[in-house]
C-alpha cells in the first residue's frame, strides 16, 4: 500500500536535490550540473542571484537567504537529502541545514576527513579558485585545521578560467583536461606523500579519471559524496544465494 507523504507534492522518485548556481556555461556529463552524469533521477533548484562572483570572490553573505529558499524549495518538492554544485557553497552549510529537516551536504569539501582517515597523509585540493579557497570554507564544515591539506587552483589555466569562471559561453573539454592533469601532476611533485586527490569544483569531475590515470591515487569529488549518500538514502534488498 502507498500513502502520499505530502499534500503538495505531485511527483516521487527523485532522492537528491542539489542547489545550482545562477551561471551560465556548459555542464558537461560527469559535471554535477548536468542530470545525465547519475545513475539516478536528481532534483535541481536554482539560487538566484548566486553568481560565482558573489559566492566565491565577495563571499556575499547576503546570499544566506535565497540560498534557503532554494533548499526549502526543494525540501516541498520532496528530495530526501540536499547537496550542492560548488564546493565554496561550504559558506552557508549551516544556516542551510538549520533551515530544513532533511540531510544536507554542500561542499565535496566535507569529504577531506573522510579521505585523511583513509590514507593518515595529506589531502591534495584542486579547487576553481586557490585564491578564494580559505580557513572560513573549513571552519564552516567543522574542518580541524589539524588535517594537512595542500591547495592548487585552477584559476590561472587559460581555458578553465575562461570557460567557467568568466562563464565565456563555451567550454573545450580536452584542453581543460589537460589543465586539470597538469595541476595535478605539479601538485604530486611538489608533495609526493599525497594519500588521495579531492576535486573541489563540480566541473572537475568529467576529468576524475584523466587525474588519477597520471597520479595513480584515488580521487575523490562531487559525484563520489553524492552517490554515497544517494546509496544511503534509497537502500536496496540483496538477492543471491548461499
């Protein structure tokens, strides 16, 4: 027997939603913006006015509010967990996760304890912007700055800067992957005890493969936090035999 769980909603199935940036370039499949990189049904919901500029340059804390709205938005549409397409969206975590009933996970960045608990070595970053990446995006997610970590952005690699960060209106993947792998292979050169890679950005994913291809480490990112959690929240009987 099925019940409706909610007078207003209209639709079932979709078990993670994720809040979006108000930008404009293309979501490649394998980026978190794009619905075809999951296995599974997602749910996006739009922060209005989030651009990148305020959220990751002017960390507008103005942005609190719409950011809320989203997710209380998505909460009424019925999504059984929350994420986000932005690893800097680890500013407002907890005033998001205060303002509604459901699991909520903004940042990949959530995962570095995770991943130092795995490898007890330092956690090699690759995040949108070096510059604009500090202790305050740590701090919101309970972060002990005890945790060794090792930052490179990918702010000054010509393409991926142009492309998403100056949201150019076009995007060519291969020249980014090159970018990505670069920045990689210089990072594990400059720290060769690195345990494992985490892909902040939500565009870095289609390119996860190409960074551990050249690193040989496991590699962490937007995708690998949301499948786990997605995995948790839609628990599915076995069936084999003995």
């Amino acid at each position: 027997m099925y019940h409706v769980q909610k007078a207003s909603q209209s639709w079932y199935g979709q078990s993670i939603g994720i809040l979006i940036l108000d930008a404009a370039y293309p979501c490649i499949p394998g980026n978190v913006g794009n619905a075809t990189t999951f296995s599974y049904p997602v749910c996006y919901q739009e922060v209005k006015g989030a651009s990148i500029d305020r959220l990751l340059n002017q960390r507008d804390p103005e942005l609190i509010k719409p950011f809320i709205e989203a997710a209380q938005e998505l909460e009424r549409r019925g999504v059984k967990a929350i994420t986000g397409a932005c690893g800097f969206m680890a500013l407002f975590q907890q005033e998001v996760a205060a303002a509604v009933n459901i699991p909520v996970f903004l940042s990949s960045l959530m995962q570095i304890p995770f991943i130092h608990a795995l490898t007890r070595k330092p956690v090699g970053i690759i995040t949108a912007n070096a510059c604009q990446l500090g202790p305050m995006h740590f701090s919101a997610l309970g972060i002990s700055d005890s945790i060794p970590v090792v930052v490179a952005g990918m702010e000054h690699q010509p393409e991926f800067s142009s492309a998403i960060l100056q949201e150019k209106g076009t995007l060519c993947s291969s020249t980014i992957e090159d970018e990505v792998t670069s920045v990689a292979r210089h990072m594990l050169t400059q720290t060769p005890d690195l345990g494992a890679i985490l892909l902040e950005c939500s565009d870095l994913p289609p390119y996860a493969h190409a960074v551990q291809r050249d690193t040989q480490l496991p590699v962490f990112d937007f995708i690998t936090m949301i499948d786990y959690v997605h995995q948790s929240l839609v628990r599915k009987p076995y069936h084999g035999h003995m």
